[in-house]
C-alpha cells in the first residue's frame, strides 16, 4: 500500500510537537493533524497562562507582607483585566513561536477522524500513514452532580479569561489545578471556599506535604472542607449554594459563581477509534510501554493515554513514539518511570520525585525516611518562607535514593537536583558529600541525606 505520510500525527501539542519532531529527524515524512487554535494545551490553557496569572498574585502577597520586612506599601490592589492582558501577551508570543514550529511540517488544520487502520478522514479528504500519533490532549471533565449543569460553572479554561473578579467563588475539588487558582484568586480579593472529597487537598501526594498548603490557604482566609460528599448544587436567592456533608454533618457553601475543577478526561471524542481497532479504557487509550495501541503502527502519548498528564512527560512519551514508529527493528525506547516528577506551584510549592512514602507503603517497598522542615532552615527563615519541609526515601541496604517529596519555598526547582542525583541512581552518600553553597535553599536537601547516612551506618 502507497502512503500519504510515513507518520500523521493527531494533535500539535507539546506531546505530537515531539512525536512530529522526532520522526522527522529520521528522515520520516510527518504532517500534523491540528483543527486549532494553534499551540496545545500547555500553552493555551494549561501550564504557561495559569503561571503567569500565579506570578502576579505571589507579587501582591509578598506586597501585602512589606511590614514583614520593614517596608511600607500603600493602596495595594489588583486589577484582573490587566493582569489578563499580561498573560495574554505571553501567550500570544508562546503561541506563536509553536504555530511557527507546527509549520514546518505538513499541516492540516482541521479535525481528523479514523476511518481505518490507516486511514483517517481530515475535513472530508482520506489520507493515509503507515504510522499514527494520537496527542489529542484532555478536556475538562463533566461531572454529574444533581443541579451543576443548572446552575451553571467555571471551568480551568473560562478562569483563565475571566477579566472582573467575582466576590466570591466555590471551588470544587482540591487537586493542582484547583489549588493553584484557588490561591490566585483569594490573593486578588475574592472570598474563596474549597469542597474536597479527600481527607487532605493535593490527593495524589503525602498528606504530610498537604498539609504546609493547607495552613497557608487557611491563614489567607480560604475557606477548606476536606473529607466531604457532594450531594447537590442550587441557585438560591443569586448564590450557587452546594450542598454536601462534612464530618458526619449536613453543610452549604454559597459563592457568586462555582470553579468546577473536578479533573480532565482524555480528548478522544469524535476520532472513531473502534474503525482503528483500538480499545479505550475508561476514555484513556491503552498503551504498552512502547506507547503502541492494540495496532502495533497506532500510538498515544500524553494526557490522551492517562499515564501521566505532565507536559514533560508527554514530550518523553511523544519522543519515544516517534523514534519506535520510525525504527521498528531497533531497540524500542521507554520513558523512566523510576524519575517521574510532579509539581503544584501553590504558595509553598509542592514537588515529588520518584516514589511517594504512600506508594513505598502501597507496594511493599523497603524504605528508610528522613525530613527536615524550612522553619529551622536559615536562608528559608530570612526569606521569611517557613512552611514545609523536605523528605528523602532511600533504599535501607545501598542508600539509593528512591524518591523525594519537597514542599516549600522554590521547591519546583530544588526537586531537579534530586532527579538530577537519581538519574546516575546516586544515594544519600552522595547527596550528603556534595557541596552546597551557604545560604541557600537547597543545601536543606543535605540535612536529611545526613539523617539517613547515620541510619544506614548505625
């Protein structure tokens, strides 16, 4: 069978940008598939906005605590329309310098629906691939509570255009997202309330690095429950009133407008996967470590296979692709599991890397623990930055180090020396023996590997 493409990727975000970029190196013939606009999710309505806005409010806290350090600041506010034009200038550059990459390949920028193995229909033309990438990215996730749809929500994507500031909002769910824009929008003025179903914010981490977040948004006047049930949503009197129970009590929380921030889905509606032959799994496409499909020649990389829906991971994973669709017969390439790296940019920041203690314990993984808290940290204590602390999980016979959970002030760059340190499988040992500048934040980092050192030899 003659081909159109060697390789059509699905989707030009940063995970089909890789799979695109990397084919081509090898001399493939790729195009890209994209209906637009332009750019991915990252950059459009994922990691690059949502930190601008962050920037801007970490700004005016640091401003509101100027007697803190012996300065005075007057008649601080904020202004969302501006602050929105900030981000949207950024976005337009970011943007633009990946619609220049994008077109660099075959582009056809419409949507692209399987009518076959190899074939798919983009805009009412059959074009055929010896290969496909699928990188179709996430949406939000509809999340059928009684009387939301009613009485109407925020998504992440609407909160991130939003140029007047509510009085008040009711956020529901607590996971990084939701954390961040929460924090965002309490810091410019608005009367913030937090529904979560788990027993501490930030789930998917240690409830002992939760709980340094949960302090600061409390004595920024958030409002938290954890451990609740939803039961259902009500417009009463203006409000969006929420019903839910909450230690073992019937609650409600009332706001001028709800955040729904319960999560995203894998964005395969409307691709007509069962004409490919491949299996969804709950909306996620199911992928081997190859990142191939049931259809050897068919891949999915990024937030669409549900591995990891991390922009970095989705490079890893789109790079992999790309060089195995291409090099069938050569050794077929992995992406790391061992230095999966995470990071909730909230005020104090909260970074893993590698193994959580939870999934030590999950999985029956020897470990020896050791931390340290930033209160007793003296570059910290001058920064005036004294929530968290940082935690080392080594192997109890050689001291490798097999993960590490960080939350604190700068923590989402202080995380890469340790991944840094668990690429070449370092250990405690070499952690404790390497230099670190004083003061600094990160010589921290060598306080519990020292902790952990005597342990070993004790």
């Amino acid at each position: 069978m003659k081909f159109d493409h060697d390789m059509i990727v699905l989707g030009g975000g940063s995970g089909g940008y890789a799979a695109a970029r990397t084919a081509r190196a090898a001399g493939a013939d790729v195009a890209i598939v994209d209906p637009g606009p332009l750019g991915g999710l990252c950059i459009l309505r994922g990691c690059m906005p949502s930190k601008a806005l962050l920037r801007s409010s970490d700004i005016i806290s640091l401003m509101r605590r100027a007697d803190e350090f012996g300065l005075h600041a007057d008649n601080i506010g904020a202004d969302l329309a501006s602050i929105m034009e900030r981000k949207n200038g950024l976005i337009r550059e970011f943007a633009a310098y990946r619609v220049g990459q994008l077109r660099g390949f075959t582009l056809y920028e419409d949507y692209g629906r399987f009518l076959s193995p190899h074939e798919i229909d983009v805009g009412g033309r059959t074009l055929t691939a010896r290969n496909f990438v699928i990188a179709t990215g996430s949406v939000t996730s509809h999340v059928p509570i009684p009387g939301l749809d009613e009485a109407g929500y925020l998504t992440s994507d609407d909160a991130l255009e939003l140029r007047e500031a509510p009085a008040s909002m009711l956020v529901l769910g607590a996971g990084s997202v939701a954390c961040e824009l929460a924090q965002f929008f309490r810091r410019i003025g608005v009367d913030v309330t937090i529904i979560q179903r788990s027993h501490h914010i930030l789930s998917g981490v240690d409830e002992d690095l939760a709980h340094p977040v949960e302090s600061r948004f409390q004595e920024e006047g958030i409002t938290l429950f954890t451990g609740t049930q939803l039961h259902r949503v009500e417009v009463r009197g203006g409000q969006k009133v929420a019903h839910f129970s909450h230690e073992g009590e019937n609650r409600t929380a009332s706001a001028e407008v709800i955040f729904q921030a319960l999560g995203r889905r894998p964005n395969t509606a409307g691709l007509d996967l069962d004409s490919a032959g491949v299996r969804l799994d709950h909306h996620r496409i199911s992928v081997n470590e190859e990142l191939r499909t049931e259809q050897p020649h068919i891949f999915a990389v990024g937030d669409v296979n549900g591995v990891h829906e991390i922009v970095h991971i989705a490079i890893q994973q789109g790079e992999a692709a790309g060089y195995n669709a291409i090099h069938p017969e050569s050794p077929q390439r992995q992406v790391d599991e061992r230095l999966t790296l995470e990071v909730c940019f909230t005020d104090p920041q909260v970074a893993t890397v590698g193994l959580t203690e939870n999934g030590c314990q999950a999985e029956d993984v020897p470990y020896l623990v050791a931390s340290y808290p930033f209160d007793d940290h003296g570059k910290s204590m001058c920064l005036g930055e004294t929530h968290g602390l940082v935690k080392l999980l080594c192997a109890p016979d050689t001291g490798q180090i097999l993960g590490a959970g960080l939350c604190g002030p700068e923590v989402g760059e202080l995380i890469h020396e340790l991944a840094a340190i668990m690429y070449f499988h370092g250990t405690v040992h070499d952690l404790a023996r390497i230099p670190h500048y004083h003061p600094t934040l990160s010589e921290i980092l060598t306080y519990p590997a020292e902790e952990l050192v005597e342990a070993l030899i004790s």
